[in-house]
C-alpha cells in the first residue's frame, strides 16, 4: 500500500511518508507533512483506517479527502501524537508555540 503526495503524485511506503509527519497540532487535530521529494507541505488529520485531507474553515479542518490506510491507529499523547500501523509507530511531537521564545 502506497500513500501519494497530492503535489507530485510521487508515492510512499507508510514508513517513509510517516517520518515525514513534523508538528502535531492538538488544537486542530492536524500533522504537518512535508514531502521528501517535492518539499510541499500539507496538513492532514489521522483517523482510524484512514488519512484525513482537506482544509481549514472557520477555525475548523474539513475532511473532503480521504486515503485508507488499513490498520492505521492514532493515539493521543501531551505533546505528541503517536501514529501506529502494525508493529511501527511514529511519534510526531506538538511544538509548543507561543511558550518557547515568548518574551
Ligand atoms: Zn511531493
């Protein structure tokens, strides 16, 4: 199972897509990806089974795309978010905005 980059339609095994997931946004729910061939990045929500794309809208992300990722579970941590698929799992870290470098 290949995960496509929406930009340059370049395709990537779930190890290699899910390292490139950086800052997770807990408000929104949100992972940051950066594409490691085209650098385009884009935010998506991990779901149950499942890639989340599409855009935020009044303060909201609304889902219109949807990738299966059988097997795909998320978990919640303080300042991560943990991403697993069998036996792997990936962490993607909150950056904490606003606290470091604040005055
Ligand atoms: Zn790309």
């Amino acid at each position: 199972m290949l995960i496509p980059c929406f930009a340059c339609e370049s395709r990537f095994r779930p190890d290699e897509y899910f390292r490139a997931c950086h800052d997770y946004n807990r408000g929104m729910d949100l992972v940051a990806w950066t594409c490691p061939r085209c650098g385009n990045r884009d935010e998506l929500r991990i779901l149950p089974g499942e890639l989340g794309f599409g855009y935020p809208r009044h303060g909201r992300f609304d889902v219109c795309d949807r990738v299966r990722v059988p097997g795909l579970r998320r978990r919640r941590q303080d300042l991560r978010l943990d991403i697993s698929l069998d036996k792997e799992v990936w962490r993607v870290p909150t950056r904490l905005r606003g606290l470091v470098g604040a005055h």
